[in-house]
C-alpha cells in the first residue's frame, strides 16, 4: 500500500480528474454527514422536545445533514466540472494551447480560476441544484437508517 501521505501529492500533481476529485467528495461527504447529524439531533430534540426515535425530528436533522453535506462538497464539485470541462475542450480542440492546456487542468489552476472570475462564491455555483439531489436522499438515509436501528434494537444515532 501507498504510504499515507502520498494520497495529497499525487491528487495535487495528477491530472487524473476522476480519480482524484472522486477521493477527495467521497472524504467529505463521508465526513461531514454523522458529525452533523448528531450535532442537529441533540440540538433540535433540546429545542422541541421530541424524542429521539421522532420520524419528525430525524427527518429535520437529516434536512440540516443535507445542507452542511452539499455546502462541504459543492467546491469540490464544481471544480471537478470545470476541469472536466477544461480537459474536454483541449480533446475537442485538438491541441493543448491556450488556457484549457492539460497543465492548467489540475485542481490548483482551475480553482484560481474559478476564485478570479467569480470570488469564493464561484465555488458554490449550482448549490441549490445539487441540494435539491442530495437533500432528499440524506433525508432517506437518515431515517431509514434509525428505522433500522430501532427494529433491530439498537440505540439511535
């Protein structure tokens, strides 16, 4: 196996756009949902006082996952596309000239980019689509993962 901390240097000096950019959502999306999804639970469940096993509150605090969940990955998607974007246009060109060369590809360039055209709101372009896909499916998974629980006679989360 790689040693540990080749996984940053080659996501930084690799053009390979689904490799590298697929890692790096799927650590974020994997990281952000739990933490947040405990977080809103205890906050909410002191707010309203529901129980914790309230499909009510699961579905709110699932709701919440998905907002932070699709506000920690929207950068990296968006960089994703617009260096799929970038790479299609030299393909379609058929020469590597020009500001879509495969070197300006990497994730680095094409994030200075994007924060030149569009500042730091450029990174979240397309939020509300993407919540509007990950939103619902967060909801489903919250709450069908503490029906789960329950019917197996484990605590929730």
């Amino acid at each position: 196996p790689p040693p540990p901390l080749s996984f940053p240097q080659k996501t930084t000096n690799n053009n390979n756009i689904n490799t590298n950019t697929r890692q790096i959502r799927a650590a974020v999306l994997t990281a952000s949902p739990c933490a947040t999804y405990d977080a809103a639970q205890r906050r909410l469940a002191s707010l309203t006082g529901l129980p914790s096993d309230s499909v009510l509150l699961q579905a709110g605090c699932a709701m919440l996952t998905g907002l932070a969940s699709t506000t920690a990955t929207q950068p990296v998607d968006v960089v994703k596309t617009h260096m799929f974007v970038a790479r299609k246009a030299v393909s379609v060109a058929g020469s590597s000239s020009g500001s879509s060369s495969p070197g300006s590809s990497t994730m680095a360039a094409v994030s200075r980019r994007i924060y030149q055209a569009h500042g730091a709101r450029g990174f979240f372009r397309g939020w509300t689509a993407n919540y509007a896909r990950l939103g619902p499916m967060t909801v489903l998974i919250f709450v069908t993962t503490e029906r789960c629980r329950r019917l197996l006679g484990m605590e929730s989360l």
